[in-house]
C-alpha cells in the first residue's frame, strides 16, 4: 500500500498545521469583527448544481461521484455515452464555496435576514493536473453579501478582506478591479455576439499568461469571427484602457462610474495603505460573475492572494428569481506557501514545553505540567527515552521551548540558553 497521499494532497505536520490554524484564525477574527457570520455547508452537492453552476473551466474539473448499488446497476444498463456521460454520477465534490453558498441560501432563505454577510472557511475540490500552486484539495477563505445590491457591498468587502491580509502579514499588495458590463460592452462593440462573450471573457482572463498572441490563438481556436478577433486585438495593442477612455467610447457609463466609486471610496478608506487601480484584462475564470470583479495582487510575490465578484444570477438558478450578491475569496494555499517559505513565526504564541519523566512516575509528571500550563505554558507529557538528546533535538526541530526534567530539575530548561 501507498504510503504518499494522493498527487495534489497533502499531509501537514504538527509546525505545519500550528501555522495553518493561527492563519485561519487572524482571517476569522477579522471577518467575524466586521459582521460577518460563520455558515458551514457540505463538502458533496448534486451534480446537476454542480454542472449548471456557470463555473467556467472549473466544471471539467469536477470530482464526481458514482452511483451505487442497483442505481449504479441501471445506469450501467442503460448504457454510456458522451452525450449523457453524467449517468453514472449524482453528486460532486464542491470545487468552490459560492454555488454551496447560493444553494444554502435558497435553502434557508426563511431563517436568514437580508443583506447576508456570511464567512466559509473550508475544503474544495478540483481535478488539477498536479503541479506547483495547484492542489486538487485546498482551503478557501470567503466572505459575501447577499441581498445588497449596492456597490457599499463591494467597498465593505475589499475593506475586509485587506485588513484580514495585513493581520497574516501580508503588506505589499495592490487591489485591481474590474466590470463584466464593461468588459462585455467593449466585446460587444468589437462584433462578438452576445451569447459568445462569456466564452471570449474566459480566454481573455488569460491575458497575463498567454499573451496576445496567445488569447488571439484561442478565439480563433473557438470560431469566433475574424473581424471581431480583428478589431478586438488591434484594440489591445492600443493600450488605453482607462477608465476615461472606456467611459467616451461606451454609451452605458454606469458600470464605469461604479468602479469609479468603489475606487474612490476604498482609496479613501484605507489611507493609502495599498494602490486600487482600473484592469480591463481582469475577468476572473467562473462564468457566473455578473458585475464587479475584484483580485487582490502580491507586489512582492507576483501573483494573485485573493480574488471575487458579483454574481446576481446565480442564486436565481435555486429560487426562479434574481438575488444580488457579491463575495471575496483568501487564497489561502498560496499564502500559507508564501509565508512558509519566508520563514514564519507565530507571535506570542504559548511556548511548548516537554515534560519528561520515568516510566511509573506519571503522577508528578501531570502535577508538574499542570503547573506549567496554568502559567501560560502549552506541556506535553513523554517518558523519558532512551536516547534523550536525539529526542530533544526532535522537539527542538518541532518548535518546542524547552523541556522539564521532573526527577532532575526544578525549573524549565530552554533549547538554546
């Protein structure tokens, strides 16, 4: 038997997991001092949520689940095709906190008060093909606000969710924003038809990676017209997407000057602690934003630590009718990778002291390290083994403080004193 979790799992040592819960918990004290409540909903949701969530790429990277038993008897009976390949499967694995969220929501609308301001901080699921920064099992941080139609959602948001990356150690970073409308408005004017524009969105989210040439590739790849692709490049090589610019050209300016607002207003707020700027390229992957799209970018780490928007439509899918909502995500994986590799340390937490003792002489020992802990101490009880300096040495690598000797000392003796 294997002895390796599955490729894009991980198994987290005790330092490890010590790390992840400090940083889980500064991002809930946050969320939780600034109204939000903490919701938990189910790993597994239907497959038919699922697979008509809008979620972009993301629904090829589903993790499903067979049926069983004589279900999964008659489904094989039945017989399988491309056409109807999901016979097979009636749940999922979640591959992100939203469409749970959406479902919840519709299922609990009568217990809940509108504006909803809900925490999720928990597992999701993707069929990555395993590599650096993609994981098929990962941690999310959310926030959203369901019900508010007003762009104070989207301020309210980033002014959380900033705050809570500052409280982890994350300083130097900038917010960009962007509009679905406005994006589809330009796609629009360039000739694409509306119901491509989700489908151009997506390849054009991957600007950054692909480069023009690249997102140029794709559309054609697609069989979107040639004199869209056309004009829609030339209009990249232009350059100029400003706000201003985008406002002369468009007759539909209020998506505009609700970025304007939402702009304004956070750099106001937040004192000039990080830059907010305009970013035409920013789409975001899910296919169910409908407005707003906001990510936050690490100037000193180069890439993404947190991203969102607003998806007015998606909780409709449930209900048969439109519930506005927003939300932001921490992407806490690459924080945790980040922080890690910089060599973090939890501060002011409770020193860890190891209480040694001889095998028989368990009632002194748990005297002494209950009078440790009610100093503050965190003491975990060992009989003392064989090789005592090998085993210091371990807790030592471990992040243990020191060790108390019971039999032969009267105090705490520290690593490195």
């Amino acid at each position: 038997m294997k002895v390796t979790p599955v490729k894009g799992t991980n198994d987290y040592l005790p330092k490890e997991v010590e790390i992840r819960d400090y940083l889980q918990q500064k991002i809930l004290e946050v969320y939780l001092a600034n109204g939000f409540e903490h919701i938990i909903t189910p790993v597994i949701e239907d497959i038919e949520n699922l697979d008509k969530s809008d979620g972009g790429e993301n629904l090829n990277l589903i993790f499903k689940i067979m049926k069983r038993g004589d279900k999964l008897d008659k489904a094989l009976a039945s017989g399988v095709t491309s056409e109807n390949e999901n016979v097979l499967a009636d749940m999922g694995l979640r591959y992100d906190l939203t469409l749970p969220l959406s479902r919840y929501y519709a299922n609990n609308k009568d217990k809940l008060t509108l504006p909803m301001k809900c925490i999720q901080m928990d597992r999701v699921y993707r069929a990555e093909r395993p590599q650096k920064g993609r994981l098929r099992e990962f941690i999310q941080c959310d926030i959203d606000i369901i019900g508010s139609e007003s762009n104070d959602s989207e301020i309210e948001l980033i002014l959380t969710t900033t705050k809570a990356l500052q409280a982890i150690g994350m300083k130097n970073f900038k917010v960009k924003l962007n509009d679905r409308r406005l994006l589809r408005a330009v796609l629009m004017q360039m000739g694409f038809a509306e119901n491509e524009l989700d489908s151009v969105c997506i390849t054009f989210d991957k600007l950054d990676k692909i480069g023009m040439d690249g997102v140029e590739a794709e559309l054609t790849e697609k069989g979107f017209a040639k004199e869209a692709i056309t004009k829609f490049t030339q209009f990249l090589e232009k350059n100029d997407f400003s706000l201003d610019s985008l406002k002369d050209m468009l007759e539909d300016k209020e998506p505009a000057e609700s970025l304007e607002k939402i702009m304004t207003t956070v750099k106001a707020l937040s004192a000039g602690a990080y830059d907010v700027v305009f970013d035409l390229s920013l789409v975001r992957g899910q296919g169910y934003y409908t407005g707003t799209v906001f990510e936050v970018e690490s100037i000193d780490f180069k890439g993404a630590i947190a991203g969102g928007g607003r998806y007015d439509n998606l909780i409709g899918k449930f209900l048969n009718q439109s519930i506005p909502a927003v939300g932001f995500s921490i992407g806490f994986e690459r924080i945790f990778s980040i922080l890690m590799q910089n060599g973090i340390e939890i501060p002011d937490g409770s020193k860890k002291i190891a209480v040694l003792y001889e095998d028989g002489h368990l009632t002194e020992a748990v005297k002494t390290a209950e009078k440790l802990r009610s100093e503050g101490m965190i003491a975990s009880l060992y009989i003392k083994p064989k090789k005592t300096g090998k085993f210091l040495s371990k807790l030592e690598e471990r992040g243990y403080a020191g060790f108390y000797n019971v039999e032969q000392a009267e105090e705490v003796s520290y690593f490195g004193a």
